[in-house]
C-alpha cells in the first residue's frame, strides 16, 4: 500500500466515513495566507519543483540546516536543481516531522506520485512533476481552482497599493482573493528610521501629509478605508503579546512627535503607543465589521547574525515564552468598554497557553454571532498532528469546537492546500475515535454537520466573505432560476 492512500490517519472506521462522507469534498476558505496576488494575477506557471515547492520555504530550510545542508543549498546560489536534491536527502531524516507528512501528501495530491522522496527517487520525481508544471493545468489559478478555493484571503501591508486584488477581482469569478489588513509597521517607534521611512510610504499610499498624529490616524483610516472598498473584511497583527498599558490620546501624540524627529521611544512609551494604536485599529475593525486577527507569542529573528545577512522570514523564529493570558484579557476588556470590540481570531505559538487562551476567549463571547471571538487554528510550529489535537482539545473544554472556523495555510506557497486535508483527516480521526469509545453518540447526522461546518460553513458565515462560484455551483444556481 501506497504510504498516502484513502484512509491516511484515518485509525477507525468512524473516523473514515466522517472524513469521506462529510470532509473530503467541502470547499475551501482560506482566510489567511501569505501567497503573492501578483502570482495568482499573472496566473503564473512553475518551472519546477524549485519554484513551486521550496522557493521561500523557510520550513524546509530549517530542517536541512538541521540536517548539515550547507546555506548556498537553501537561500544561496545553488542551482534549482541542486537545492531540490539537497531536499530529497533531507526528507528521510525527517521522519515523525510534520514535513515528512506534508510532504508525501502534496506529491500524491499535485503529481500523483506515491514514491517516497529520497536520494535515489530525486530525479524521477523532479522530471516527472517537473514535465506536469509545464501543462496549463499547474498555473497558480488551475491551482486554487483544482483546490475548490472559493476565497483566499492574503496578507498586505497598509501602504501596499492592492493593484492585482483589483485586477484579480475583474477578471476572475470562480473564486476571490481579498487583502487583509497588517499594520505592524505602525507600532515601530522604538525603531524610528524604520517607521519613519514607512511612514513616508504611508503618506504617498494615503495622499496625505503626516505632520501630526492626528494626520497619522487619518491615513490609517483612509488606506483601512481603501481596503474596505476591495473587499478586505480582516485585520492581522503580528506580536509578542498584546499591548494594554493604556495611555491617553496626548501622551501617544507625543511619543509619535520624539519618533518623527528620530528619538527611539523607550520600552514603556512603546508599550504605551502599541496600546493605544490596537485600540484604535480596533475600533476601526468594528466600525466596517471586520474580523481580527492577533498571532500571538513568536519568537522571530534569534539569529541576529543570519538575520543580518539573509533579512527575516528565513527560518530563525521560534516558540516565544511571554506572558499572556493578563494582557490579553486587558486588551479586549478595552475594546469592549469602548464598544469596540470586534470579531476576532486569537492564534497562539506557545501550546502552553492554549487552556489560557480557550478559556479567556470565553468571557468576551456575546449575542451578536457565534463564536464572535476564536481559538485559532495550530499555528507555525503548532501546524501539526499533535498540537492540532491540543489546541481542538482545548476549544472543546474550554468553549464550543461546534462553532470552530477550521483550518488555513499560513502559506506563501501554491503547495500548501492539501494543509487543509490535513487538517481533516486529523479532525475526523479524533472525532472518529471519540464515538467508538464511547465519549460522543454514534450520530453520524450529528458529528458530520460538525465536521461539516468546521471544515467550511462556520467560517463561511463568520467571515461574511463573497465567495466565488465552481462550475457546479453555477450550474445548480441556474437550474434553481
């Protein structure tokens, strides 16, 4: 037997008919990525399995640095080739990694290839996916097509003009691409030359002169207004841990002043600024019904001296251990005491804090929608079987994992869809496995509109996203009229 084949992690018969019945052929809404629009615009084609698979992929970089790969095979100057054959060697020593299964998984569901990659399957597997890329099938469009992908939505700075959303969204129907709103730059004033060198990007993108703070907020408002208008119903923050040491409108006003004329604010005036800019952006999430996103507790950049020299986002981030659950509670007891408090996604690195998280999500959940405030899906280093399994074990005993919006890629590659297949097989064998013991009724109508719903409906509904329609929905559309 194949080692990817129909009942993957599937270890019960339930778990089965749960996945096949009620998982396998629901679409996909995956409302946070890190895929290029202009890739998906140009409808780009692959070269080879360099391209499409390894390029950018800092996971697969620290597993060959662990393996003794030299860096000229991961982000240096060898040949596309020779970095996929370093890969191939890899592989087998990433045994019991997730890698190792995300691997074989997106051979089969992309080339339908069942050998296991190595040093000797390297060239098979190289001219065979590479010969596939070069069909029309395998541009990025056929992709998120083959997919079912209804809607993506990637992950924009606030100065970004947005111009292949806006092209995207005239020329395809069959599914949407939307931007989400990352404003982490806005916060930088313990770093002035960085955020004032933003910020004069932020006033050309905004057509506004940023003098004072006050200009400042007008041009956040203005480029989350022109998000808004192309379709942007999501927010994103990237931070150690939420910022609550409130301070006034006067005190932010000035710390913005010291940094436009280049003084580093202090830990705690960066702190102070932080917070009241969450707040703020908060309050503009609500106005327009936006749903938040907080990443919470990475440790990023610990190699100062690759950071240096190969610049971030090149696999030397890690699980951060700083406290939480306080700051986090404090931040959305702001936001609701300003009536501000908006739908929000909280995904933590830390699988320490999961019961924390779950349970603090908890007191701030209301009668405006179910499941208004989220335990994200595993994230980063949480992307896997296990820690899947803990974080749906903490939502299930700290809150309600019926009214959970599943699964995304967090992914800047056009390989990464089977993460939700992943996602669901995982799902449907705990589940599964719960029901033969015992612990959840053997209703299959029940436990499958669950699956159901967490696979894509709950997301569907909470994120309020125009969708775009497969054939198959078209035709049954007009059929219906």
């Amino acid at each position: 037997m194949a080692f990817i084949h129909e009942d993957f992690l599937l270890q019960t018969e339930t778990a089965r008919r749960l996945y096949h019945g009620y998982a396998a052929h629901e679409p996909i809404l995956d409302y946070h990525s890190h895929l290029p629009a202009k890739d998906i615009f140009e409808d780009r084609n692959f070269r080879n399995l360099f391209e499409i698979w390894l390029e950018g992929d800092h996971y697969k970089w620290r597993a060959m640095r662990s393996n003794g790969v030299a860096e000229k095979y991961c982000t240096g100057s060898a040949s596309p080739y020779d970095k996929f054959a370093a890969w191939a060697k890899t592989v087998p020593f990433t045994l019991r990694n997730p890698l190792y299964h995300w691997t074989h998984l997106e051979l089969k569901r992309y080339f339908d290839i069942d050998e296991l990659l190595n040093e000797s399957s390297c060239q098979y597997i190289w001219d065979k996916a590479g010969s596939l890329l070069a069909g029309k099938d395998f541009s990025a469009r056929a992709i998120v097509k083959k997919f079912n992908v209804q809607a993506l939505c990637t992950t924009d700075d606030p100065c970004d003009d947005l111009a292949y959303h806006r092209s995207i969204a005239a020329s395809e129907h069959s599914f949407r691409v939307y931007p989400a709103f990352r404003p982490d730059r806005a916060l930088l004033v313990n770093d002035p030359e960085v955020w004032n060198a933003w910020l004069g990007r932020l006033a050309q993108a905004s057509n506004t002169d940023i003098a004072t703070f006050r200009d400042f907020q007008d041009a956040i408002k203005r480029r989350h207004d022109y998000f808004h208008e192309l379709g942007g119903r999501l927010s994103d923050h990237g931070l150690n841990h939420c910022h609550a040491s409130f301070c006034s409108e006067g005190i932010a006003a000035a710390i913005f002043d010291r940094a436009r004329a280049g003084h580093a604010a202090s830990p705690e005036e960066h702190e102070q600024f932080a917070s009241f800019m969450m707040l703020y952006f908060g309050i503009l999430d609500t106005q327009k019904g936006w749903t938040k996103q907080l990443h919470l507790g990475a440790l990023r950049n610990a190699n100062s001296g690759r950071l240096r020299k190969l610049g971030p986002d090149t696999g030397f981030d890690s699980i951060g251990d700083w406290p939480q659950a306080s700051e986090f509670s404090a931040y959305l007891d702001r936001l609701e005491q300003e009536n501000a408090l908006p739908k929000m996604i909280v995904y933590n690195v830390n699988p320490a804090d999961n019961y924390a998280f779950a349970t603090a999500i908890g007191n701030f959940q209301d009668e405006s929608i179910p499941g208004k405030i989220q335990l994200g899906s595993g994230w980063w280093f949480l992307d896997q079987k296990e820690a899947i399994e803990w974080q749906l074990n903490a939502l299930s005993n700290g809150g309600l994992l019926s009214r959970f919006i599943g699964m995304l890629t967090d992914s800047r590659s056009f390989m990464s869809f089977p993460r939700h297949e992943y996602f669901r097989r995982v799902l449907c064998n705990l589940l599964g496995r719960d029901v033969e013991n015992g612990e959840l009724p053997n209703d299959e109508k029940l436990i499958g509109g669950m699956v159901r719903n967490i696979c894509f409906h709950n997301a569907k509904n909470y994120l309020g996203l125009e969708l775009g329609h497969s054939p198959s929905t078209r035709e049954a559309q007009l059929v219906q009229k």
